[in-house]
C-alpha cells in the first residue's frame, strides 16, 4: 500500500478521518502506524501526529467482560508488525501523560 503515491503525507488528516467504534477496529491506528513508519519510512513522531489527528475511538461498551479482548501470544503471533507498533504507541503515550 503506497499512501504518498503523489500525495504530502503531512496533509493526510486534512483528507482522512477514520471513526472507530468499539474495540476490534482500534487495530487500525497500529496498522496506520506501520504503514507510515515502515512502508512511508516516515519517523515515528510524524506518524504519531498523523495518526493522531485522524483517529476518532468511541467506545459504548460499558461493561468491562463486552469489551474485546486478544491474547497477546496470539496478537503477537497473528499480526507482529502491529503489535510492535500498538505496544510502541502505548509507551509513547503512557510517558506523554506522566
């Protein structure tokens, strides 16, 4: 997937929203994230901004056992590029909130 065919990544959110609701599309931000920084060769802090500008999460589920749970052997397993980059995405933003 060539996001940049033509195109200034950094004017990417100004042309995309993505709105997720619950939890199973929230592994759209790690996919967005490995195609920005592996694929785009972007740095991670370019594809943390785009990412973050164009993410919308609503979660309605208010019961704690509703909400989608993966094990990590398995995400880590199935899809490893993603885990990397969802595991990498929530230090950056556990040390932002510090």
């Amino acid at each position: 997937m060539a996001l940049s065919r033509n195109s200034d990544l950094t004017k990417f959110a100004e042309h995309n929203v993505f709105q997720m609701n619950d939890t199973h599309p929230s592994i759209a931000v790690a996919e967005l994230m490995r195609q920005l920084v592996d694929v785009e060769r972007l740095t991670w802090d370019q594809a943390w901004t785009i990412t973050t500008q164009c993410m919308a999460y609503t979660n309605h589920t208010l019961l704690p056992e509703a909400l989608e749970r993966w094990p990590v052997t398995l995400f880590d397993v199935c899809c490893r590029a993603c885990w990397k980059s969802s595991t990498r995405s929530t230090r950056t933003s556990c040390a932002r909130y510090r």
